[in-house]
C-alpha cells in the first residue's frame, strides 16, 4: 500500500508559524533602531498625510476648483463692462488679483485642518513621537501648498479661455504663482495659530473670514486705488494684499515691479517671524 508525498517545496503552514515567530523575535531583538527621521523627512510625511487626506476626500477640492471658476465668471462679465469697457480688457487687470484673492482666503482652512485634529486627539499622538516638533504644522502647510498651487492652474486656465493674455510669458506667470504660493505659506501660519488657540473649526472660520475680508475686498484686486477716496487709499496702499495682487499683476505683465515683490517677501517674512514661533508656543502647551 503506498502512501502519499508531500509535493517537492511544499510546507505545512504549523511547520512555519514557529520559524516565522523566531525571525520575528530575532529581528526585534538583535536588529538596530531605525534612524530619526530629520526634520526635512518628518515635514514631507506630514505633507503626504494631507495630500492623502485630499485622495480620499476629493470634495476638499471644490474650494480650490469651482469656487474661483465661479469668481473669475461673476466678476469679469458683471463689472467687466462698467469698469473697463469690455469683460476682455477687464481680466487683463482683473485675473491676477482674483487669482490671488482666491488662493489668500483659502489659506484659512490650514487653521481649520489642526482644529478638526485636536478636536479628534490625533494631535495627542503627533506630539507623543520623537520627531520634530515643528513637522506637523509644517507638512500642513506643505500639503495645502498643493491645493494653491491647483487653485492657480484652475484660474489660469479658466482665464487663458476668457482671453487673458500674459505679456510676461511663461517665465513671469510662473514667477507670479511663486511669490503666491510663498506668501500663502506664511500667510497660513496666521491661521494655524487660530486653529491652536480656538476651540472649534467654525470659531477659526469665523474670526479668518473677519479678517480676511477687509483685507481682500479692501485693496486693489477689483479697481486701481487711485479711483477711491484718499483716507482709503491710505489703507489700501499698505494692505499687504494689494502689495501681493500689484507684484503678481506686474511679473504676468512683464514688468517685474521690484518694489512690490520686496513688500510683498517682506510681508512673508514678517509673517512667518512673528506668527511661527507663537504657534510653536501654543502647540507646546496645548
């Protein structure tokens, strides 16, 4: 009576569960700690978090996509003809300061992103890593990079439809959407500390919208300063959004307005000074 062989290279499962077991305990206990991620790595982590966090909720979207569609639309063919004569000589002024009202008032909802987490403890375990302190807020604002840099290749596009025509080229609309892309970096941290230091995401959308309003209503995104009375062109003329909207205005037109840029890196620079190390301070003693 033969008996029957276990082909060649097959293996019962209860014969590998132990060899598995030992190789699993042998790598925990003789295997080295794997290297502290730098301060760099941590950052891009968290910004992947936020990119994958867009993947599975693509409606995040919609701010960045419909919302400024909706803008350049409204504005261009309802002002266009009052204020420039035609809706096509009006977007060559008006595209560059929509694009940058867009992506500032979106910056807010970095603010609301760290709201929502605390709100869910999953910044009770962030903090609990020995990571970089500072990563987790910086991949936020990494993350959120993404969705103003897709918010201006939206207006663009929709813009290039409707007739706006850069004289700066390639080289000057990409410089525009740079000097954006940083301001809106340090803008953010604005909003961070809010999400920080208020209790709920409705609280940091309320007191964003508050300033950010005046800030961008109140400048020279819609019509030139010099059309409005002198005590609000005092303002307007030092808000740092019209400083923003004029340098990305000029870089698409070709002019390269130094001035501005400066203010408007300036403005970053300050921002990030001021508001970074509050906002450490604040997620420290959370």
């Amino acid at each position: 009576m033969s008996t029957a062989t276990q082909p060649t290279g097959a293996t019962d499962g209860a014969d590998l569960a132990p060899v598995r077991a030992d190789s699993l305990a042998a790598i925990l206990v003789s295997g080295e700690r794997p290297p502290r991620p730098n301060a760099l790595q941590a950052s891009l982590t968290f910004g992947w978090r936020a990119v994958l966090k867009i993947k599975h909720v693509p409606e995040q979207l919609f701010d960045v996509t419909a919302f400024p569609i909706m803008l350049v639309l409204m504005y261009t063919y309802l002002f266009g003809g009052a204020l420039a004569g035609s809706p096509r000589e009006y977007i060559q002024y008006l595209l560059p300061g929509i694009l940058v009202m867009s992506v500032v008032m979106i910056t807010m909802y970095t603010g609301v992103s760290v709201n929502v987490d605390i709100a869910k403890g999953v910044f009770d375990r962030f903090r609990s890593l020995p990571i970089w302190r500072p990563s987790t807020l910086v991949g936020y604002l990494l993350g959120d990079a993404l969705r103003y840099t897709i918010a201006s290749v939206v207006m663009l596009t929709v813009g290039m439809v409707m007739g706006f025509r850069p004289d700066g080229g390639v080289q000057g609309v990409v410089a525009g959407v740079l000097l954006l892309i940083v301001f809106s970096f340090a803008f953010s941290w604005v909003w961070t500390m809010f999400g920080l230091l208020l209790r709920t995401e409705k609280s940091v959308m309320g007191v964003s919208m508050m300033i950010l309003f005046p800030l961008t209503f109140l400048s020279d995104i819609f019509v030139r300063p010099e059309t409005m009375p002198g005590w609000l062109q005092a303002f307007v003329n030092n808000n740092p959004v019209t400083h923003l909207a004029s340098a990305v205005r000029g870089l698409m037109d070709g002019s390269w307005p130094a001035a501005q840029i400066a203010w408007s890196l300036g403005w970053a620079g300050l921002l990030i000074v001021v508001f970074g190390p509050v906002t450490m301070r604040l997620y420290n003693r959370k």
